[in-house]
C-alpha cells in the first residue's frame, strides 16, 4: 500500500507519461516494485528509472510462459 506522499509523487510521474502509455508503465513499475519495502523517496527513483528503461526499450513483450 502506497503512503500518500509516495501517491502523490506517482501522480506526479503518470503526468509526464502520455495517456496511452500509463498502463504498460504501470504494469513495468509494478513488476519492479514487487516484493519491495520502499524507504521515503524510494519510489520516485524506482519509477524514473522504470520510465527510462521503458523509453530505451519499450513495454517487454511475454510469452504466456513467462509469466509466474
């Protein structure tokens, strides 16, 4: 569960994303924060560097295998 500071800067973030993006974004920051107990700011570094990969490489694409 996200304190309301951390949504406050993910609100933040899903701004500067176009709307068309939001949802594989998401879904890649969730993956990245699976399992993760964030520490204050944590987020917003977890969430810019998920938004720079996802700009260098694109939502990944998965095989129905591949997931767990």
């Amino acid at each position: 569960m996200l304190t309301d500071e951390q949504q406050n800067q993910l609100k933040d973030i899903l701004r500067l994303i176009p709307p068309d993006e939001q949802a594989a974004f998401l879904d890649m920051l969730a993956h990245d924060l699976r399992g993760r107990d964030l520490d204050r700011g944590e987020l917003r570094r977890v969430a810019e560097h998920t938004w720079r990969k996802f700009l260098q490489h694109g939502w990944p694409m998965h095989s129905p295998g591949d997931v767990a």
